[in-house]
C-alpha cells in the first residue's frame, strides 16, 4: 500500500511537526526550569519578608522603648542636659540658706562619658533641718548634684556656718551626639 | 522576497483544456525553474466536466497551490477585429455584451461575455483562471510570419476554423468559422456583415439543395467555349466532379465512414474558408488584398486534400505546421504570467 | 489580463489548515513566551526585593545599635542619678542621726565630715556625759575613735572628737 501525501500537506506536516518539537523543547528546557526558580526565589522572599518583619518590630518595640525611658527619665535627662548655671542655682536654693555663695572649683573633668563640674558652696543656715532640706531639694533640681566630703559646719554665732563640695553632672555634649 | 522563497518550495502546474468535438483534452504541465519537469496529457469522451477529468486534474492540482487552468474559448460568437480604438470597434461589430482585449495595440479579438461566465460557471467546482481567444494563440504561433508578410493565417480546431488575414503584423480581415455538419443550412446563411452578396449563395456548396436543374445549368455553361476558360466554369466542373464522388462514396461500406467523415470536414473547412475570402474581398468595410499564401496551424490531423483543395482550387501557396493546442495554450498562459 | 478574458484566482500558500496550525502554535507559542516573559520579570523582582529586605536589614541594624545604646546611656544617666540621689540621702539621713545622736547636754561647736571620718568640736559638761552619751554611741559606728579635751572655762571641758572608718570605700 503506497501512501501518497501531497506535498502541502507534507509541508504542513513538517511545519506541525517542528513546532510541536519547538513547544515541547522550550517548555522543558526553559519554562520549567524558569518556573522552578520562581518557586524558589518566591519562597525565599517569604522567608525574609517575615524574618525582616520580625525584625522591624523588634525595631518598633525598642523603639517605643527607648521613648518611653526617655518620657519617664524626662526630669533626669535634661537635668543632665542642662549647664550648670550658678546664679540660677543660688537663687533657687537660697531658701535653705541664709547666704549661700558658691564658687567653681575645677572646670570640667570629663569621667567618660559624664563631665563632672566642681563646685565650692560656702553657706550659712539657721539649724541643719535647713540643711537636710537643702538635700532633699537637691534631688529635685534642675541639675544632678551631689553633696560631697569634706564637708564643714562651723557654729558663728546664731547660723551656722557650712562650706561644702558639689559635684555637678552633665552629659559631655560630643560623646552624646555622635552616638 | 518572501513570496520568491514561497515559490520555490512549490512547483506550477499549467492545466490547458481544449474541447474538441465530442471529447476534451487536458494536458497537465509541471513546471519550475524555467523548464517543464514533467507533463501529462488526456483525452476524456465529453464535452463537459465529467468525474475523470475531475480526478484527473485534481490529482495534479493537489500537489501545489500554484496551479492554473486555461481553456481555449470555443464560444461560437467570437473573433478578431483590426482596431484597438473604441469608437472605431463599434463600425465593424456589434460590441454589446462582448467581452474584447487588445492585442499590442493593432487589433482585438472579442468573445461572447455572457459564453465566459457560462464558462466559469462549468469549471466552478476546480475553477479555471485563463480562457484565451484561439485568435491569440494564432497570432502567438505565427508571429514570425505575420511580423512581415501579407498571407492568410489560419488554426484549425475539430470544431472550428479561426481566420485572419495579416499584413505586416496589421490584420485586415478575420472570422471565427464553425463547423457543424447538423446544421449545414445554417451556415449557408452566416451573416458576418450587414450585407448579403448574391455570389455567396452561387458559391455555397450545399448538397441538398442542389438539384439537377442547377447542374443542367452548369452544364449548359460549359457547352459554350467562349466561357471555357473562365475560372468559374472549372470551378463547376470541379464541384460536379466532388458531387459525384460524393455519391459515390455514399454506397461505401460504413468502415469508411470515417474517412469520408474526414474528407466532408475538411471540405466543409475549405468551403467555409473560401466563402470567408470572397466575404473579405468584397466587402468594402476591410481592405482588400489579394490572397496569395495561407499558413495553416493544424491543431487536429487534417487530410492532404485539405491542402490540395486550397491549392488547386483557389491557387494559394498553403504552408502547414502542426500545432499542440493544449501545449501552447499553456505556453500563453506562462506569456501572460511573464514566465 | 494582458491577453486572457479573465483574471486567475489568487494563489496562495495559506490553505486553511496552514492557517489553523499557524494560529494554533502562534497563540501557544505567544502564550509560553508571556509566560516566560512573566517568570524573567518576577525573578527579577524577586531578587530586588530580597536585595531591598538586605537593605531594609542593614538600616534597621544601625537604627537598633544606635537606639541600644541610647537606651543603655539613659540607664546609665538613671543609674548615676539613682546612685547620687541615694548619696545625697543617705548623707541626709546619716547627718541627721548623727546630729540626732548628739545629747542636749553638749554642744558642738564645729563638725567636719569626711568620706572616711568625723571630727567633732564641742563642749561638754564633764567626760562622763561625752563619754556615755556621745563617745559610746560613736564609738559603735566608727571603728576609730579618739577624743581629746581641752578644760574650758565654767568647769565645761572642750572637746575634740576624731572618728575614722577603716573601710576604704571608693570616692563617688
């Protein structure tokens, strides 16, 4: 039996036969693989998308953090903050004292990251309650101070006379901007 | 480009047809790169389509979508006028629903135009994409010849004589001649022109109609010698000779039926050519020349009478060729695609 | 129409199945090429993202050291307060249980304190009262004692009171 195909439909044939070989190799060789590495690269993407979103909320939560220890620290941050002004000082704790001087003993001496601002009082008070009330306002200052040793009372006559040490902190201005 | 490279996959298929008598013939031509790698031909009994010839060409036609068929227009109102201008057609013919092509500007040949359709109409099922005039295929075979002679060029079909008269490649007188052994009287009376000359009935060959008072006639004309040497009375003498031996071959045996089938057909072309020639000379509507030699394409296998008839009768140099009608009827077809 | 009374058909090579197999593929083929087009253009997206996540990861990186640090500097800073309001209170509280522990009878004069050490001057009726209601009490708190009297007029004796810790504690 002789089969007999015209040669269009042979040309047909040929062409159908190519372009199915075409199809065939393109969406093996390079579909699939392509589709293989969507998978991937998209399952990956989660993967990281939820690590950084960990991660960033881990970022919020410090964040919100680090507000609110700034929000509640408020007084004694900027207490640090401040520069120490002695006039100010003076005439918010003249209450205490009868006479109250204070002079700068030493110009900053910087501990790492804090400068400490010495200063000399020389005050006179009526009885030492003023004294403890003195300390009890200090702690409430505008400033972080502390009372130092050696520190003096000297009865003369009805007041008694005290010379004390401050030390005045405050954050070194330099060291807290770059970080 | 494209369709160049398109091309080349595929090879032409020229189909030409040619509807003879009571069969057809059908060659098939395969051609590429210039040259006919192969062809085929057949000959189906009908006139018409019919399932082989079907089959036959469908076979060929498969093979490529590059295929065209040609048919030779065998409408029987058809023929060739020696102008191409417009307003100068309608003197010679009447025009209306014709169909008419120029041919390099000197002349034109014209058809039936409702004939082609009926044409396409028979082909609708394999279609068919040129019908040439046989006029065309003359003026293409001879066109040496008519390039620079004066002469008759004639194509003889089984059905039909196409005539033209060239001078110098200009034409000056033609007719589509039909052979119809059914309707002789019919032919008798063929009115080309508007006029109708007395000379055409005397010189009519009608066997029916010719009684013995005519050829009592003839006879008595040539019992006068003055008259003698006039053409005419040796014409009549060569027409009473034929008459009797047409009679004659009437008691024949039916096995020569054939031959004398042949001998009648080609008598019949003679006397229709003949009657065409008088035709021209004497009408005033194309210019006459004087007729000396006829080129004849024979497209069928005519007898040698055919030749002896024009020769001795009307005393013109006949030179013959033989022509393959579907071979150049697919040759037109590659003119005109420009192969 | 140079010559023929009619003009051929068209010829053409597109049958109709030619047509059908061309559309077919051509729709399939374009299809796959979309999709591929469509993978190429998400990988790539793909690794932009992660490239941004790395980005994102870095920034975030340094924000968190930096917050980490403001964090334990403010720490720090409440530390340091804490520890010198809790230095001046104490010193509050010390004075006054010192101040406290001093007996009606004798009169101080002068009080030095030192971070390691406490010098009294004063007046006191007679050795006795200092010595039970001053010296005994001073000498439970401080590990050093010494006393030194001067006679004064009224028959009162003067005082001089020195205390010391033995204990090094560091300055603050």
């Amino acid at each position: 039996m002789k089969i007999n195909i015209s040669r269009p439909n042979i040309y047909l044939l040929i062409l159908s036969i190519f372009l199915l070989i075409f199809v065939f190799v393109f969406s093996f060789a390079v579909l699939i693989p392509e589709g293989k590495e969507y998978r991937k690269q998209r399952s990956e993407l989660k993967k990281e998308r939820r690590a950084a979103l960990r991660y960033q909320n881990f970022n919020n939560e410090t964040s919100e953090l680090l507000k609110t220890l700034k929000s509640d620290n408020r007084e004694v941050l900027t207490a640090f903050e401040r520069a120490f002004n002695e006039k100010r000082f003076q005439k918010q704790h003249s209450n205490y004292f009868s006479s109250l001087s204070i002079s700068k003993e030493s110009s900053a001496i910087v501990d790492d990251e804090f400068s400490i601002y010495e200063v000399n009082t020389t005050s006179q008070i009526s009885s030492p309650q003023s004294f403890y009330d003195f300390l009890d306002a200090l702690n409430k200052s505008d400033w972080i101070i502390s009372v130092n040793f050696p520190i003096n009372f000297k009865r003369d006559g009805e007041l008694i006379k005290s010379t004390f040490t401050m030390k005045v902190y405050a954050t070194l201005k330099d060291s807290n901007s770059t970080k | 480009m494209i369709s160049r490279i398109f091309e080349s996959l595929y090879i032409k298929v020229f189909v030409s047809i040619v509807v003879g008598r009571a069969d057809t013939t059908v060659l098939i031509e395969l051609y590429s790169k210039g040259k006919i790698k192969n062809s085929f031909e057949e000959v189906f009994a009908t006139t018409d389509i019919d399932e082989n010839m079907r089959e036959f060409i469908l076979l060929y036609i498969s093979e490529s979508p590059f295929y065209y068929i040609s048919f030779l227009d065998d409408s029987q109102n058809q023929g060739a006028i020696p102008t191409c201008n417009k307003n100068k057609i309608d003197f010679y013919q009447d025009m209306s629903g014709c169909s008419y092509r120029c041919f390099k500007k000197r002349w034109s040949y014209f058809t039936d135009h409702d004939y082609i359709y009926s044409i396409e109409r028979k082909f609708q099922h394999i279609g068919v994409d040129y019908i040439f005039s046989p006029f065309l295929l003359l003026a293409n075979f001879f066109k040496d010849k008519i390039a620079d002679n004066l002469a008759m060029f004639l194509l003889i079909e089984e059905k039909s004589v196409s005539l033209s008269v060239f001078n110098n490649s200009e034409l000056l007188y033609s007719e589509h001649l039909l052979l119809n052994t059914q309707n002789r009287e019919e032919l008798m009376y063929e009115d080309v022109g508007t006029e109708m000359d007395e000379s055409l009935e005397e010189d009519g060959i009608d066997l029916e109609e010719l009684d013995i008072i005519e050829e009592l006639d003839s006879l008595e004309d040539f019992g006068d010698i003055e008259d003698l040497d006039t053409g005419d009375d040796f014409e009549d003498f060569e027409e009473s000779h034929e008459i009797e031996e047409d009679f004659h071959t009437q008691d024949e045996t039916p096995s020569n039926e054939v031959k004398s089938d042949e001998l009648n057909d080609d008598y019949e072309r003679f006397s229709l050519i003949q009657k065409s020639i008088n035709h021209f000379y004497k009408d005033d509507k194309y210019e006459s020349e004087f007729i000396e030699n006829i080129y004849v394409a024979d497209g069928i296998g005519i007898s040698s009478d055919f030749k002896k008839y024009l020769e001795e009768e009307m005393f013109l140099s006949v030179y013959i060729r033989q022509i393959d009608l579907t071979r150049e009827l697919a040759s037109l077809a590659r003119m005109e695609m420009g192969l | 129409m140079k010559y023929s009374y009619i003009k051929p058909r068209k010829k053409s090579i597109f049958s109709a199945e030619l047509k059908l197999v061309l559309t077919f593929f051509s729709i399939t083929i374009f299809m796959l090429l979309g999709t591929y087009t469509f993978l190429l253009y998400k990988d790539y997206k793909f690794i932009e993202d992660r490239a941004d996540i790395v980005q994102q990861r870095y920034d975030l990186n340094i924000s968190l050291t930096q917050m980490k640090e403001e964090i334990e500097f403010i720490e720090k800073q409440n530390l340091l307060s804490q520890k010198i309001y809790t230095q001046n209170s104490v010193l509050k509280e010390s004075m006054r249980n010192l101040f406290d522990l001093v007996p009606q009878r004798i009169t101080l004069s002068e009080a030095l304190l030192l971070d390691n050490g406490l010098i009294l001057y004063g007046i006191t009726p007679n050795k006795d009262v200092y010595n039970f209601m001053l010296q005994a009490p001073l000498r439970s708190i401080f590990h050093k004692t010494y006393s030194s009297f001067y006679p004064d007029k009224n028959g009162w004796l003067r005082f001089v009171s020195t205390n010391y810790i033995e204990e090094r504690e560091d300055e603050n």
